[in-house]
C-alpha cells in the first residue's frame, strides 16, 4: 500500500497556479482607467510620477532585473520602458515552498506631455529603481517677471504721503 499524496511533486506548479489566480484577481478589481497606461507581461512595476518646473521624472520599481535586461525608448513623444526578471534555474523547483515573486518580461509606456525636452532624457538604476528624468524644453520652464512698484512713468516719481489726514485738514 502506498500513500497518495496529491500536488507533492508539482509543488511549484501548484505556486505558479496559485500566482496566476491572484493576478488574475488583481488585475479584475484594478480601476479601469489604470489599464490605460499598461502594456502587456507577468507583472507590472509600481511607478511615481513627480513633475516641478525643470523636468518630469518616473521611478519604477525594478528589483532583480539587470541593467542590460532594461530598455527604455521614446518615440513620438511616448517613453516605453521594456524589461524581464529571470527566474533563476540554479535552485531545484521542487524545494520551493512558495513563490510569490512575479517572473518573466513587462512593458511599460507612457504619453509624454509636448513640454518635454525628448532628445535629453536620462536613465539611472540604483537599488532595484529605475529613474527616468525627463527634462522640459527651455519654453515651456516659468518666467518669473519682477514687478517695479510706484515706478510708473507717465506719473513721475511715486507720491509720498506722510502724516494724519485728520491733522493736514486744520
């Protein structure tokens, strides 16, 4: 006689199953309007936005992923940044417990603003995020005009008004 024990060898199956499900979950209760930005793959990386008055720059989260497995284009005035983690072959599948990490290839694009300055984009990875700075073109960055008081010239020298009025009417 001898045991059935169901899912023992396929364990990792079982995980990979398991991680299907959840995304597919995921992704049904996500917002409509946040598919709009996203391109197809296994996982999709968290992004802040930031804007101020000099350039317009993106982090994603990239963990794991190689520098030379990132690539990031713009074209049209849309970025595109493509990537892939690799799930790493050395390890025996049937040790794993869980995997809860997410593996394989994403694609990220996003519509860049007509204020942005494409032929000066920058990229640098550091500690699992990628940053892409995103420069605005030299018209579109604020002026700031300085605003003379009392210097109008068609009155003259500004008027001065010193003491009570009370007082000047005696």
């Amino acid at each position: 006689m001898t045991r059935l024990v169901p899912f023992r060898s396929g364990l990792q199956d079982v995980a990979v199953l398991q991680n299907r499900l959840n995304s597919i979950f995921h992704d049904f209760a996500r917002p409509e309007f946040e598919t709009e930005s996203l391109a197809t793959g296994n996982f999709v990386p968290a992004v802040d936005v930031y804007e101020d008055a000099q350039k317009l720059q993106l982090r994603l989260e990239v963990p794991g992923i190689k520098q030379e497995d990132l690539d990031i284009r713009v074209e049209n005035q849309t970025l595109t940044v493509k990537g892939e983690r690799r799930f790493q072959a050395d390890e025996k599948e049937e040790n794993f417990h869980r995997i809860e990490r997410r593996y394989g290839s994403f694609v990220r694009t996003f519509t860049l603003p007509q204020t942005v300055d494409t032929e000066q984009v920058k990229a640098d990875y550091e500690h699992g995020v990628l940053t892409v700075s995103l420069p605005k073109k030299a018209e579109a960055k604020p002026k700031q005009i300085k605003v003379g008081v009392g210097t109008g010239a068609a009155s003259g020298a500004p008027k001065q008004v010193e003491g009570n009025a009370t007082e000047t009417q005696k």
